[in-house]
C-alpha cells in the first residue's frame, strides 16, 4: 500500500492539468487616435505708420537783402566774438582750432604765405594756433567786428594802429598780454605757440573788455542738395595752392596737393566758402600787404555747390555780402564758413556750373 498513494496523487495531478483550457489572451486596445491640435490663428498684424515719403532735394533759400558772414550761435562763448590770427605756413601744420572756429578768413601777408583770421564765438576749443603776428588788414577786421585781438607781435604798420586806440582788446603775446598764450615742446619758435577759447575767456575777464554782439544772418534750415559746383582751385601764389573739393556732404581742403588735416586728425571742410576780390598793394618782406578792405569789391558764395555773384563790404559790425542789383544772394547753409581774399596776385577757378 505505500507505494500505491503516489501513484494516486501522480494520477490526480495530471488530470486535474488535462481539465484546464488555456484561453487566448486579448491584445489590450489601441487607444482611440487623437486629433492633432488645430493652431489657434494668430491675430492679424496692426497696420504700421506709413512710410515716410523721399525727402525732397532742398533748394538753397534765396533773400535780396544783405548777408552777413555769421549766424547768432545758440549759446554764445561770449556776447561777440574773439579775433585769433594763425599761421599756414607749411611748418605751422597741421594747425589746431580751426574747425572750431565760426569763421576762417584766408589772406596773403608776405614772403608768398597766407595766414587765417579767425573768429570763435560758439565752440569752445583747447588748443588755437600756431599763432603769429598781424597785419594791417587783421587789424581792420577785428577793428569792425569790436572784438579782442589775439595775436604774437606784427609788422610796423599794425603795431601802429594797435598802439594808438586798442587798450585791453589787443592781447598781443609779446608786448602785453603773455599770460594768455603758451608754447608746446613737439615744435620750433615761433611755430608752437596757442592759445585757448579759456585763456582768451579769462582775458576778457582779467581786462574787463566790453564784448559787443555783432550783425548776423540766420542759416538755412539744413544744408542743400547738393550743386554743380563741386571743386575750386585757388591759386595763392607759386608757393601756395589750395583746393576744395565736395566730399560726402562737405567742402574739404587740400593745401599744396595734399589733405590738409588738424592736429585731430580730421580734413578742414567747409560748407560756405566766399571768394572776395580785394584792391592792396604788397609792401614786401617787412611791411607785407595793405589791403584796401573798406572799398569793398566782387564776391562769389558757393553755398552746397550752389554758385551765386553779388558784392562785399567791410562794415562796422563785419563783413557784409549784398546780391546784385534786382537780383538774390543765399542764406548760408548750417556748418563752417571760410573767406577767401584774393588779390591781383591770385586766382581762383571753380568747376561746374556758372553762377545761378
């Protein structure tokens, strides 16, 4: 009997296996596909500003009345302005402060070299020079303008004029005003002497000098398209040329086949450059010019390449431009003015078109 009960329960268990069906398994269902997101519509553009139009090319702004050579500044250094007398002989350059000045005149004085009469009235600027010594026709001008007078000694016949009715307004850095000036290492006397619109400022303080205002015209809005006159050539004497030549919205300067630069760095530009033709007599070496300022005489304005004729005048309060008779004259552009005095000794020639 003890070998009959495994049996048994082997018996058992393999009918108990024989009795149960393994059912097939059901895949688990798919879940149900879902849309893809429909994209909310992004809201339409606002419409923006329309475009602004084209500027339409200026014309220069023509008057029949006079125009004097300066512009009322903004915020003024002083009431008038200050007379800075600067070298352009070739060892002066690259000369400081002319960019800054209100207005550049240019005039022969001797041994065949220009020199600049300046005027700073609206920016100030830290180094003027080389300044240098003056002459009867930078005595004149500064004399109409009323204005103190920087400069280093002159010749005989200014020395004259200047001693006999300036008092405090000439600050001439030989003989009486030294304090307002100084001299740099880096050149030889007399080229490396300068002075500042803070010194001149502080001799307008020191001597208590009377700073009067001065006739000025206002400017053009903005400077104007741009004319046929793109180029002068000014024929000083054999041992000076100069050149202007418009560039990216400006008149720049060449002296002597080259870019005249100031000590920055940057060209000398111009937007208004006035040509004045003056009667003199050259007295030589010593004496150099005597120019013949309050006769007045024929003037060219090229304004943006834009030529016009008319005549000038030295006056008390400056230089005046008047248009011919019947005719106009334009107001001058916003930006540097220069004044050429040309002589019997000079020329210039400008290339484009004849005057308007």
């Amino acid at each position: 009997m003890k070998r009959i009960l495994p049996l048994l329960l082997i018996f058992v268990a393999l009918a108990g296996c024989a009795g149960r069906t393994d059912s097939p398994v059901e895949p688990a269902p798919e879940p149900p596909e879902m849309a893809a997101p429909t994209p909310e519509a992004e809201p339409a553009p606002e419409p923006g500003p329309e475009p602004a139009p084209e500027p339409v090319p200026a014309s220069p702004t023509l008057t029949g009345g006079p125009v004097y050579p300066l512009a009322s500044p903004a915020e003024g250094l002083w009431a008038g302005p200050v007379a800075v007398v600067v070298e352009n002989s070739p060892s002066a350059r690259p000369q400081s402060g002319l960019r800054q000045a209100d207005l550049v005149l240019e005039t022969l004085t001797e041994a065949e070299i220009t020199r600049f009469f300046t005027l700073f009235w609206s920016t100030p600027a830290a180094k003027i020079g080389p300044v240098r010594s003056a002459r009867q026709g930078f005595v004149d001008m500064a004399d109409a303008y009323n204005t103190p007078f920087a400069h280093s000694g002159g010749s005989a016949e200014a020395l004259a004029m200047l001693k006999a009715s300036w008092g405090p307004r000439n600050l001439d850095e030989i003989y009486t005003a030294g304090g307002y000036f100084f001299r740099t290492a880096d050149r030889e006397p007399p080229h490396n002497l300068y002075t500042s619109t803070d010194l001149l400022n502080q001799a307008v303080v020191d001597r208590s000098i009377d700073m009067t205002p001065v006739p000025t015209t206002e400017r053009m809005a903005a400077v104007p398209a741009v004319g046929d006159a793109r180029a002068v050539d000014i024929y000083w004497h054999r041992l000076h040329e100069a050149r202007w030549v418009w560039e990216d919205g400006r008149y720049v300067r060449y002296s002597d086949g080259e870019l005249h630069r100031d000590e920055s760095g940057e060209p000398l530009e111009a937007v208004n450059l006035l040509f004045f033709e003056v009667s003199g007599i050259n007295r030589g070496v010593d004496l150099g010019w005597t120019l013949y300022l309050w006769d007045g005489g024929p003037a060219t304005v090229l304004v943006a390449g834009h030529q016009y004729e008319g005549t000038w005048r030295l006056e008390a309060g400056g230089f005046v431009l008047d248009p011919p008779e019947g005719g106009q004259l334009p107001l001058l552009a916003p930006g540097p003015t220069w004044i050429h005095l040309i002589t019997a000794e000079s020329d210039f020639t400008i290339s484009g078109a004849s005057a308007e």
